[in-house]
C-alpha cells in the first residue's frame, strides 16, 4: 500500500510528527503509541496498568483520535481492552478529553496524556462517562487476561507490542550509556601516555630539585673562591702599592700639572700625579680596611677622588717649589 501523501506545511501536521517521532526515539517500558499509517489523526497505545493497584500486571490497548485542529483542541480516548474501569470502546470523560476542552493546555500532548491515562485508572469512577466501579476481584481477572488480548488493526497481542516497547527501551538506554561512557572514557593508549608524562615530569621535577641544590653548592664554592681571588688581587696591588678603586676602564687620565711644576728639581724627585695619586689611593685604601669592612668610595662620584688628587699634586708642587727657592 502506499503511503498517503501529507501536507507537512500544515501546523498540526507537523505537530504530530514530532510528537510521534519523540515517543519513537524515548520509548518507555510502560506505554507506547503510534499513529495509523493510513491516518495520522488515529493513534493506537498499549500501557500497562498501574503497579501496587487491581490493573498491576495488566496490559490495555485503546485508542486516541486527534481533532482537525489539534493541538488546539483536546483528542478523545477510549479503551479496547476490557478492564473494569472503562467501558470498552466507548469514548471516555477525562480532564484531559474532549469533554473538557477548558482544561486543555495546547503544551500537552499524546505523552502527557498516556501518563494521565495511568494515572486515571486508579481512580473512582463515581458516575463517570464511560467509567466503571467493577470490584477488584474482576479487574485483577481481567488484568491477568488482557496480555493475550489482540487488536484486529495492529494484529499484534498486548503482550508483543509491549515486549517490543521494552526491547526498544533497553536499546536505547543501553545506546545512551554507551554514548555517556565514550563521553568520559579515556582510551589505553592516552592513559599510558598520560601515566608517562607524569613519570617524566615528576624525575624532571626531582632532577631540577638536585641541579638546584648543586648549583648553590657550586655557587657557594664559586663565591669562596672569588673571595679568594679577590683577596689574592688585593694582596698583589697592596705589594704595588696600589688599590684601584673604581674600574680600570671608567678612570680618566689625570688632570695636566701647573707649569712650575712641571720643571724638574735638582736632587729632588718630582713626584708625578700618578705616584701622588698612588700615595692617596694607599692610603685611603688602608684607612677604610681599619675603619670600615665597606669600600668608603661606594656612592662617591668619580669626579670628587679626581678632585682630591688634583688638590694633592698643586700641594706636592708649591712645596717643592718653596723648598727650591730657598
């Protein structure tokens, strides 16, 4: 047979694909329902009864018919399968049928109302359309009987369209966990790569550790053996008779002498700026080692020692001159 042609631009149309595509991929073990494949406005459900009630251990067939302008309007339900609370085949008064069309909220749809239908069943008819008060003896009968119950459209039992369901169910439950557990799962290959990485970091980690501890060990000896060194250079230009103060490269030359000075004496040694220099740069050097364990130049402009030794060498040259003279 082929399949009749809908028109998927209408609202209600679409509406009930959705719907019947939602129940199909979120089957439940409890209920399922299905549109005609020759009308999508007639809908077949199977459900179970509910648990710890006269219906447990039931299965009821039935059918729901969707109004032309659904899901504006409410559809219409009536059971097929006989089961001491609704009349068989006959339309039935719910909250949520067409009886009561004020109670219908268009957000509710064929899911909705297979949970109410359950839900239903546990109450009192108490004069209801379609309703039935028949004692528990008779609807536990009735329930142990309706699993071999056949609709003549589905030509399926009650017990085989929900036996489907439930293998539907365990599918997909079983696919989702699947899915949640490749979500979270860490492939072998990765957790061995992972463990590796954390081994290397952790020797890299402890070989950094034991470089830094020989590093300070060898900076240590390293600072001893400056210590030495510069006590060793110290020693060679105390033996000179000089101290260099500051960097060789940031010494100026020294100032040029006055011209008087500049003539030699007879039998006396002129000294030079750079023997005067030397005297001062001793001497002072002498000074701070008594004094102070600091260089006393530290914060001192060049300019200020070019200055004192300038001083040093007019000094030294007017009392050569005067000595001269006289």
């Amino acid at each position: 047979m082929a399949n009749p042609q809908f028109n998927s631009k209408s609202p209600t149309i679409r509406r009930i694909l959705k719907e019947a595509a939602e129940i199909s991929s979120s089957p439940s073990p409890d209920y399922t329902a299905a549109p005609l494949e020759t009308d999508l406005f007639e809908w077949h459900f199977t459900l179970r009864g509910p648990p710890g009630s006269a219906f447990a251990g039931g299965i009821y067939h039935g059918r729901i018919v969707l109004p032309p302008t659904y899901p504006l309007r409410p559809p219409s339900f009536r059971f097929a399968t006989p089961s001491g609370r609704f009349e068989a085949n006959r339309e039935i008064c719910l909250s949520i049928s067409g009886h009561h069309e004020e109670t219908w909220q268009p957000a509710w749809g064929v899911r909705t109302a297979l949970v109410a239908l359950r839900s239903f069943m546990e109450t009192d008819a108490r004069g209801q359309l379609g309703g039935l008060d028949a004692p528990d003896a008779v609807r536990r009968r009735l329930a142990a009987e309706s699993p071999a119950w056949r609709c003549p459209a589905c030509a399926r039992s009650n017990a085989e369209i929900i036996a489907e369901c439930e293998e539907r169910s365990r599918r997909a439950d079983a696919d989702a966990a699947a899915a949640a557990r490749r979500d979270v799962q860490v492939p072998a290959e990765l957790q061995m790569g992972f463990r590796d990485e954390m081994e290397k970091a952790k020797k890299k980690k402890k070989a950094a550790g034991e470089e830094a501890g020989a590093g300070d060990g060898n900076e240590k000896r390293e600072a001893a053996d400056g210590e030495d060194d510069d006590d060793d250079s110290e020693s060679a230009q105390l033996a000179e008779g000089f101290v260099q103060t500051v960097p060789e490269r940031d010494v100026p030359p020294p100032p040029p002498a006055p011209a008087s000075a500049a003539r030699p004496a007879k039998g006396v040694p002129v000294p030079t700026a750079a023997g005067a220099a030397a005297a001062t740069g001793w001497a002072a050097s002498r000074t701070a080692q008594r004094t102070q364990p600091a260089d006393p130049n530290e914060g001192v402009p060049a300019w200020v020692d070019y200055a004192i030794v300038s001083l040093v060498v007019v000094l030294i040259a007017m009392l050569t001159k005067i000595l001269l003279a006289g």
